[in-house]
C-alpha cells in the first residue's frame, strides 16, 4: 500500500538487505497500527525467503536493526494480549498470533543466518557476527516458550533437540558466554549471552504450572529474566540439589535424583534464584505492612504470584502441595463449562425431576433451614473396572484420573477440552456419582492439541438453577399485580446457580450464596428471585470469588413474598 513512495524501479519486496534499506522501508509503515506493521513485516520475511539475494553480513545488520525498530512493538502486543486474555478471548487470539508470528519470523530469519555463518566461520566479516546470531535465535526460542507458557502448552520433544543442538554447537565453538546486544541498543544496554538466554528459556518451562494467569506469567517472567543472569551451567554439580538437562536429549529441565549422569549432562543449582524470591516476597511483605494505599493490593497479588513460582525453580521441594490425600481412578465423566452451559444443563435436569414431583421444591427454604443431617454422596468403589465406567455414558471422552475431597482431575481427549481455561467454572458428573459437583479450573495443563488435563477445586456438591430478575421501582401509574408481584418492579432476567450453605468441602462457607455472571455484579444491588412457592427480594453482598465470567456472591434475603 506505500509502494507509492518509492521509486519505480526499487524492489520493495525484499526491504531487508541492508540496514539503510530496511531504515527507509519502515518509516513508510502505518505508525500507529501496531497489527499493520506486523503484516508488512510478514511481508518482507516473505520476501526475503523467496528473494534468491544470499544472506551476507549486510543483511544480518538490516535484521537487527529491524529487531532493535520492534521491539517496543512487540512489548506492545504481548501488554494487549496479557490484558485481554480473560476478557476478550477472540481479540486476545489475535493479539497472541500477531506475536507469535512475528516471533517465528525472526527466528526463522536468524536461524538461516546462522547456518550461512557457520558455512562462512572463516570468513572475517562473519566471524564477530557468530555469537550474536547465537544468542537472538535463542532468546527468540525463549520468547516462544513464554508465548507458549502463557496457554499451558508444551513443546514438542523436537523443538526441545532443536533449542539444545543450538546450545552444544556454540559450546563447541566456545562462543556460549560471549556478551552481545543489538545493534544501536547504546552503550548503557544489557549485554547477553547464549548461555543466559537458554537458561532463561529452560526457566520460562518451568513457570507452567497451571495455576497462574497470563498477567502472572507474564511479570513472573519479567522477574525470572533479570534474575537468572546470575546463573550458570555446570558441567560437574555443585550441590546434591537443583536440576540437570541433557543437551543431547529431547526434553527440559529435571529435578536432580542422586542417580544423573553423564558426560551430555549440565547441572543448574537455583540457589541464587530461590534466594532471589525470598527476598522480594521479604519486601514486599514489608512494604506492604507499611503500605496501605493503592499499591497494597498489588504487593498482595505479587507476593502470591512469587509463592507460585518458588516450588517450581527452587532447588528441593520439601513439601506436598496437595492439601488432601488424592485417590487415583478412571472414571468417565461429563462436564459442562461455564456458567451459561451449566444453568442450561441443570435447569433441563430440574425441569424433567419437577414432572415426577408433586408441589415443586422449594429449594431456597429447603437447603437453607433444613434442620437433617446433611446427605452424603455415596463412596464411589475406586476398584470398579474402566469398562464398567465406560459403560455409563455413550461418548466417553471426559475422564477423571484422580480426586479428593475436595478436588479432582479431570482429563479430555479429541480436542474436546480447548475451551478450559484458569478460573473457569465448570460442572463435572462423574459416572460413579449421581450428582454433578460444581468446581473451579485451578490448574491447566495443555499436555498436545488433543489432549487437556485440569486440576479442579470442588466448591458445591449441591447447588441449584435459578432465574433471577433484576428489581425496578414501582410506578403507580402503570402498576398491577400477577401471582402476587407488582410486575412493573421486574426488570430483565439472567441465570445464576443458588449454593445452598455449607458449600465448598475445603473452609465450609454457612451462608446463603449466588453465582451469577459479572456483569450482572454489584455490591448491595437488588435481584428479584422466583421458586416455585415464593417471591424473595435477596441483595448481593461481599464477594468470596470472582473471575471475568461469573462472581460469587454472598446474598441476604430482604423480603419474602408467598406466591398467589
């Protein structure tokens, strides 16, 4: 679209074959459309792999230019994505592409001229460009694991051998702790080497845990990458603790066991790391005791983000993080996501019980006073056979594989289980149990594009459809009354599940609650709520959770009305 602006007979198809070339080219680009810019650069690694031009220093200095002109554009998009990640999904998509290719150019690019370098090692104009072209198509390795990390996926053990023949091969060449920097970064710029960006790229694997959110990622990230600099490979360990890679193998970091060995083996001791982390959380506890303003919730948030991170880069861990004894079993299972999904799906079931029942059920009143014994599930036969459970439902693609008593894992094949995500609600009837128990998404991990597993926390085993409607002011002028309600005070409705007290196994909660969606939240605000016998104005109150889709409230009945 700006070809316009050059001259006739300049090929702009392939702008990255100087800097000066490269210079020109990008001052046409859209200056304010980051996405824009993005897909002209496309573009131009488009051009550059179809041009039959070699690649030559020259280029090699046209692409670091062009790295050093996007960076502030890629900070961008990965800021865009990490903000709209649990609101946006769709635009968040988008966001998350635009990086990622981006990020699969650039290494693509590098890589190339990587392999031309090593052709060339001999040659003058080559040999200072070496360790350079070493260390960006690793730290562009590290960027796509953290695009990775930031939905629970995995790499590929190819992608693995890929990253660590890079690593032997600069070792080899003895260029793995040389420092480098952009071109044009400025004298005061951070210098890196290979060594320190393939550390931080085993590190950002390990951060996928499946208990944080792409913001939390995202700063631990941040945090992992100044702190790391002080690390180091060894090829002989320096303590019994910490962890080992293979550079001749196919996967990440691993826990040390007494029995790793080997002359392919480097041994990484976290230490330094660990220590790093206690100190933050040591002050940004006392900063936090001293601290009551704006900033207090954020010290909060990132001392929990940092007690996240310890387990997973410390150099032993001591402890089990699972509150409960966990039980293994297979069981097939059916789940439905997300609020929407569940209201529908139970509101079906009540629909077809209330047929066979005379009165209708007075759920709200029930569950809340009843004064008997609360009614226990019955124990599942962890022995049953996978044929016998298998047997219950007709498309057997949900499995739970553990549980407790107050979580379970749940498992998903056949792409199934994209949909999941961290703090996403769900329902899970398990072909063993009657009943479904409603549950939040803790953990994720995306283990391929097929397959999912998800740690979820049970907080209701009991817990009931309702349809709520939003409560206007009376208008005398236009007021009349139907089945004992004024019906101008009735507003438009939504649907919201009812969680009779005590709910949540783990920290039992004895009041009266509701899940509705977030938008429909406010504290204090007035809903009217329908059963089958009454009319009960109820106000939300205090939050225990909330998440982008749905919040769960609190609520107190303010007014009872018998329906006529």
């Amino acid at each position: 679209m700006f070809e316009f602006l050059t001259s006739p007979g300049k090929d702009t198809t392939d702008p990255l074959v100087s800097a000066k070339t490269v210079s020109v080219w990008l001052r046409q680009l859209p200056a304010l459309d980051v996405i824009g810019r993005q897909q002209h650069v496309m573009k131009a690694f488009d051009g550059m792999r179809l041009s039959r031009k070699p690649v030559d220093p020259a280029r090699v200095l046209a692409l670091q230019f062009l790295d050093s002109a996007l960076g502030a554009d890629r900070r961008q998009l990965i800021k865009q994505y990490v903000e709209n990640a649990e609101t946006s999904p769709k635009l968040a998509e988008r966001l998350w592409q635009a990086v990622h290719e981006l990020t699969q150019g650039f290494s693509a690019a590098y890589q190339g001229a990587l392999e031309e370098g090593l052709s060339q090692a001999a040659n003058s104009r080559w040999k200072p460009l070496i360790p350079f072209l070493f260390t960006r198509f690793t730290h562009y390795a590290g960027t796509d694991a953290k695009l990775r990390v930031y939905r629970y996926e995995r790499w590929i053990p190819a992608r693995w051998a890929d990253l660590h023949r890079t690593f032997l091969r600069a070792t080899e060449l003895g260029v793995e702790r040389a420092p480098t920097s952009l071109a044009g970064a400025g004298a005061n710029a951070t210098h890196w080497t290979l060594e320190q960006e393939y550390l931080y790229t085993l590190l950002v694997h390990q951060l996928n845990t499946g208990n944080m959110t792409p913001g939390e990622i995202d700063w631990a990230c941040s945090q992992l990458r100044a702190w790391s600099r002080r690390l180091a490979l060894d090829a002989v360990p320096r303590s019994p603790e910490g962890f080992f890679v293979d550079i001749a193998g196919r996967t990440g970091l691993q826990r040390r066991t007494g029995n790793d060995s080997g002359s392919m083996l480097r041994y990484l001791d976290t230490s330094p790391l660990a220590d790093q982390i206690d100190r933050a959380v040591a002050a940004l506890h006392g900063a936090e005791a001293t601290d009551r303003g704006p900033a207090a919730p954020i010290n909060q948030q990132r001392v929990a983000i940092l007690e996240k991170v310890r387990p997973a880069v410390a150099p032993s861990v001591l402890n089990d993080l699972r509150r409960d004894p966990r039980i293994a079993c297979k069981v097939s299972a059916r789940v439905r996501i997300g609020l929407a999904r569940i209201c529908r799906e139970l509101a079906a079931k009540d629909a077809a019980d209330a047929a066979h029942e005379a009165g209708g059920a007075e759920q709200i009143e029930v569950y809340a006073v009843a004064d008997t014994p609360r009614g226990k599930r019955p124990a599942p036969d962890e022995h049953d056979s996978l044929v016998a459970s298998l047997a219950s439902f007709s498309d057997p693609m949900w499995q739970v594989k553990d549980r407790s008593v107050a979580g379970l894992r749940i498992a998903a094949s056949g792409g199934i289980g994209q949909s999941l995500a961290l703090g996403g609600l769900v329902a899970v009837r398990q072909s063993d149990v009657s009943d479904f128990v409603l549950g939040v998404v803790r953990r994720l991990n995306k283990v391929s594009n097929e397959e999912v597993e998800a740690g979820v926390s049970i907080i209701a085993e009991r817990f009931v459809p309702v349809t709520l409607h939003t409560r206007r002011e009376p208008r005398g002028d236009l007021g009349f009354v139907v089945n004992g309600i004024e019906v101008a005070t009735i507003g438009s409705r939504f649907d919201a599940l009812y969680l009779p007290p005590p709910s949540r196994p783990d920290k039992p909660l004895a009041v009266k609650t509701l899940i509705v969606p977030t938008s429909e939240y406010s504290e204090g605000r007035s809903v009217i709520l329908m059963t089958g016998r009454s009319i009960y104005t109820v106000a939300m109150r205090a939050l225990v959770e909330q998440r982008a889709e749905w919040s769960w409230t609190t609520i107190q009945i303010l007014e009872k009305k018998a329906r006529v």
